[in-house]
C-alpha cells in the first residue's frame, strides 16, 4: 500500500520545483502508513535525527497512537532515543516503544494559500554505541498502532559508515534574459579528514531555469536537470569543480531574481534518501545519453564502507539567476454557460488561463497561491459539490478559490461546481473573477496583471435569445487544461510541480503529493 502514499514525506528538503509521476491511484478507504528514512551512522559522530512520518489518504484523526522501534537485529549497535519528550519506554533490549497522550491529526496536504505548514511527524535520534563496527548493518521495523484497530509498519536500513565532510563552493550572481543562456560553476570540497569516494549532487531549480546537456551521469525531466552522480574521489583539503551550461526559459517572469542550489551528499547518504522510490513504485528522472559530466580528475581508490555526512550544514551551494527585461503575465477568466430546469444538477466547469508570456512561479514554504479567485453564484441556483479548494464567504454566495503556486503559460486552470437549480431564473448570470482581491494568510492575489480587463467572465444559465455568455472574460465550458472538477482551482501540470522539496523529486515520489483531492460535497 505504501505505492499509495507517503504524501508527508515533506521534511526532505527545501521548496523547489518537483517532477511529477503518473497520476495517483484512487484509494478506496483510508489508509494510515508510516515512513522512517534508512541512514548511515558514522563510527566517532554524534547521533543523528529521523522522523517518523504519519500518511493518511484522506484527513483523519488518529487517538491511542503508539510507535515501535523494533531494533534487534543492531541490539548492541545502535541506540535509539526520543528526540522530542515523547513518552517512550523500552520493554526489552533492542526495543522502544513512544505513546502520543492526545488526538493526532493526518491531513494529506495543507490547504493551497493557507500558509499553514502541517506536519505528522515524530522524531528520535539514532547513535552508535562504543561496539559498533565499521561495516555493520541491520533493519529498524517502525510500526504504529491506533485506536480502532488502525496500524501499519515500515521497514527501514541502517547501517555502519565512515564520517566525511563535503561542502559546496560559494554562492554566485548571474544575470539573463528570457531564453537567454548562463553558465554556473558546480563546486564541491573535500573539509573533513577522510578522502570522499564518490558523491551526489541534488539540484533544487526555479522552474525557469533549463539546460539542453544531456551528461549519462545525471538525470532529468524534460529540460530541468535533476541529480548528477559521480565517482570522482576528493582528497582530504581539496575541491573539484565543473561548469553548468543553463538557461532561463522563455516563459521567464522578468523581471525577477530566480534561485537555484545543489546539495552534495555521499553516495551512502542518496542511497538512503532514494530506496523508498523502488517500493512505490514510482517514476524517477531520466538518466541524460551523452557525455559524462566530469571534475577535476583525481586518482581514485574503492573503498568498501559506506559513508556519511556529518557536517551537513556546509554541503550545499546555490546561484541567483537576474532575470532581465520585461516579461509578464495575463490571467484572464473562463466562465461558463449552463442551462436546466428547476431540480436539475449543472457542472459549472469554471476558472482562468494564463495566456503569458510569462509562467508566474510562486513557489515556497509556506503553501502560498499564486492568486485567488472568486465565483458568485448566479440567482436561483446553490451549490451541492464544491472544489475543496474553495471557501464560501460568511453571508454571501461568493466562493474564494486559491490557485496553487505555479501557473504554467498557456495552460487553464479549471475547477468544476456542481450547481442545483432550484427557480428558473432568465439570463441569471454569475461571475468568475481571477486576481480577486484577498487578504488571506498565505498570500493575496496577482496584482500585476498585463490585461486586468479580461479578469472576470460570466457564468450564465438559462440565457436568454441572444443574451448569454458574454462577459470581460473567456466565457464556455473551460478547456479542463489545468485538471478537472476535483482539483484546486489551478490543476496540475504534468511534467513539474510546485512542491516541498527537490530531494522528493529525486526519489520519484513527486507524483503522490499532490493528489486528485475531493471535492466537498454538501448537503442538499
């Protein structure tokens, strides 16, 4: 079951942008299942902290919840301790079993525009202990239990490894304009006190920025370069280097300051990170077909132990990318035209297209939207199914919709309400308006729009001769580009996502974070 999940698998790195894989199963019921991330401990080094995350298919609330570390097979290995005052006891050596006293809720993702970050996370810290070998491993089997008979368990590795210490290379400022083309420099050090035998680089992009190379040691999604691994070794005191041949895409906003960075890790370290991938069965990247990317080449020596970082602090390095000139965006309205008698149900099949030039990215930490809208419903119908992503506003008929943060040039965004008619109302028209205003906590709306005239459109039912659909915007049906009824107000596109975290996308479980979510379903 856990193909279906591991939607809280949001603590594995910064906001970036995520390659998504096939579209997510529906899942007939919910679904409790934890996730404990494998991990190489190093001989000499301080303990280090895993999480144990909690995914729910759909929101529940979880009571009675007891965790159990079940580590036997490193009994007299590793040591494992609560990490944030849970209440744990240890029932018998090689065990640890934590109890969480009140209600924990599960949601599969915050809402879109909230500015909410919600986690379901727990945490330990895994040491050694003065008998562990270089060379040793084992398995930790983490379950859980819940009242109602819920309970699940995952197992995770871990293993024994030498410390090293990689850092990144400093920070650089590059400008470009719109589909104009920059290099970069990828560098890496060696400032630990044991020579590196091998290492990852994990990139975390904008969304515009692209790059045509094709190296076999690296991945990709369409133009967005992923991970790059190499088997150079760096010697103790010294740095490798190589240059990135990138570019801003076409659909670059300007003018704007785009980020990228790269994360270094031991080769130990990705393994850890990235063997959920094969038990979810999940797309991962594509490997590039040309030349290898290479270093500064040094004599290499294979090393049989596996190896860690234990100064992550230092092993990243990053580049801002000035994006010149003038390039904006259009977001006009779509509405739509409907037409039933008293009793019947009508899909209004509502939202916006971003016409571009220009992709507005907005992607962050926080969950917030891109921009919101507003759908007045026209007189004499109500609403019996709304897009979750939808907010009635107190003691109107006016519905507030989040986007998500990234809208694609070119693309529609649609969600569909299902409208009841309860009077026959002629020419009964309401509207759909993007860029609404909003004082919402995760954000307002767009307010730089090239062509505000077109941010409203119509929705119209029962038109009369020769008096429907017509509105400021791009009124009909909706071309569904974005994704359909069930999706927040914006879709998805289906190669890259906006998301939580680069290092998700390297694991190919990019696909199950965003979900198709369900609508609201309200009483008739």
């Amino acid at each position: 079951m856990l193909k279906h999940s591991l939607r809280w698998l949001t603590g594995l790195g910064a906001a970036g942008a995520l390659v998504a894989a096939s579209a997510t199963p529906a899942v007939a019921a919910a679904t409790i299942e934890p996730y404990f991330q494998d991990a190489t401990l190093a001989v000499g080094s301080a303990a280090t902290t895993r999480a144990v995350f909690l995914y729910a298919d759909e929101p529940t609330v979880l009571t009675d919840v007891s965790v159990r570390y079940d580590y036997r097979s490193l009994s007299g290995t590793i040591t494992v301790a609560p990490a944030d005052g849970q209440e744990c006891d240890a029932p018998e050596p090689g065990v640890l079993v934590c109890t969480e006293p009140g209600e924990v809720a599960l949601t599969e993702m915050p809402p879109l525009g909230s500015g909410v970050y919600r986690n379901a996370a727990k945490q330990v810290r895994l040491g050694l202990t003065d008998d562990a070998q270089l060379g040793d491993s084992g398995d930790v089997v983490v379950s859980f239990q819940a009242a109602g008979g819920r309970r699940g368990s995952y197992t995770s590795q871990v293993r024994v490894g030498e410390a090293v210490d990689l850092a990144g290379g400093p920070y650089t400022t590059v400008s470009a304009k719109p589909g104009g083309k920059f290099t970069v420099p990828l560098a890496v050090a060696n400032a630990g006190d044991t020579a590196v035998s091998g290492f990852v680089a994990v990139f975390d992009l904008a969304y515009a920025i692209r790059t045509k190379d094709r190296f076999s040691n690296c991945r990709y999604s369409d133009d967005h370069l992923v991970s790059c691994q190499f088997d150079e070794e760096i010697p103790v005191g010294t740095g490798l280097v190589a240059t990135l041949n990138l570019e801003l895409g076409k659909d670059t906003y300007a003018p704007t300051n785009q980020s990228g960075h790269a994360q270094f890790m031991t080769t130990a370290d990705f393994e850890d990170l990235t063997r959920v991938r094969e038990a979810v069965g999940a797309q991962t990247a594509t490997p590039g077909s040309g030349p290898k990317l290479t270093l500064t080449e040094v004599p290499g020596r294979l090393r049989q132990a596996a190896q860690t970082d234990v100064g992550p602090g230092n092993d990243h390095t990053g580049w801002i990318v000035k994006a010149t000139g003038t390039n904006g965006t259009d977001l006009a309205a779509i509405g739509a035209t409907l037409k039933g008698g008293v009793g019947a149900v009508v899909a209004a099949t509502v939202g916006f297209r971003n016409n571009g030039p220009a992709t507005l990215d907005k992607v962050n930490d926080d969950y917030e939207a891109a921009t919101h809208s507003t759908v007045e419903l026209p007189p004499g119908t109500a609403a019996v199914e709304v897009p979750d992503s939808c907010q009635l506003r107190p003691g109107t008929r006016t519905y507030q919709c989040a986007s998500e943060m990234l809208l694609v040039a070119g693309r529609s965004y649609t969600v569909t309400f299902r409208l009841r008619i309860d009077k026959v109302v002629p020419n009964a028209r309401g509207t759909v308006w993007v860029n609404a205003p909003c004082e919402c906590p995760g954000g307002g709306s767009f307010e730089d729009d090239t062509k505000p005239a077109n941010d409203r459109a119509t929705i119209v039912v029962n038109a009369a001769q020769g008096g429907g659909g017509h509105g400021d915007g791009d009124d009909g049906d909706g071309d569904g580009g974005g994704g359909g009824g069930s999706l927040p107000i914006t879709g998805t596109p289906t190669t890259l996502i906006a998301g939580i975290g680069v290092l998700l996308l390297v694991t190919g479980v990019a696909g199950y974070l965003f979900g198709r979510r369900r609508p609201t379903r309200l009483g008739a």
